[in-house]
C-alpha cells in the first residue's frame, strides 16, 4: 500500500490576483446575464441575424417568423444586456449587434459551434 500525502486545505496556491478577480461578482453576474440571454434558442438565431444585418421589427418578425410583440420582447433582453444596440429612423427602430469585443467574441463562438460560416 502506497504512503498517504496529506494536503492542507487552504488557498495558499491560488494568487492574489485571482482572489481579487473572484471578489469582483458585479463581474461575473454581467457574464452570467449575457449567457442566460444565450440560453433561448430564439435570441441566438436573432443575435446571430443581428449580426449579419440591421433590421426592423417588422422585417425581424418575417424572417423569423415570429410575431411583433415576441420579436420586440426578445430584442428588449438582448438589448438590456448590452449585445445589441438601436437606431431611430423616423418611426422605425433599426437593431444590429453591438460592436464590442464580447458581441465579436459570442458571434463567432456560434458560428464555431453550429460549423456555419458567415454569409459575407
């Protein structure tokens, strides 16, 4: 039988720098909100849409074959977490993805787990 190797349990491996990181949960909560606005089907296909083009409502609810008021629901989620961004042309609202590097980076984690390339 081998010898036994006793641990201490303590923090003493993990850096400073992490435990200040993991203190920061205002963080964390903004990653969890982002994904749990990922975790609906519909708001993927609409986020990767989005990214491919700026659309209205109307035309949002077309393509998706949705209605209005479902479409505009999802894009008020999406929008309230930060991955889309709006516009106001006379009576219409455009929406298109946000051009930040978390809107890039999620963009382009779809596409590598679906194998779908870009249209362009």
């Amino acid at each position: 039988m081998g010898a036994v190797i006793l641990h201490e349990h303590d923090a003493h491996g993990v850096p400073e720098s992490i435990r200040t990181e993991l203190g920061n949960i205002g963080q964390f909560q903004l990653v969890a909100e982002i994904f749990k606005q990922l975790g609906d089907p519909t708001r993927i296909r609409l986020f990767w849409l989005l990214c491919h083009c700026e659309a209205c409502v109307i035309n949002l609810s077309e393509v998706m074959d949705m209605s209005s008021p479902a479409i505009s629901h999802h894009l008020r989620l999406l929008r309230g977490s930060g991955l889309i961004v709006s516009r106001r042309e006379g009576k219409e609202v455009y929406y298109r993805a946000a051009d930040t590097k978390q809107s890039q980076l999620l963009h382009k984690m779809i596409e590598q787990v679906i194998e779908v390339a870009c249209p362009n």
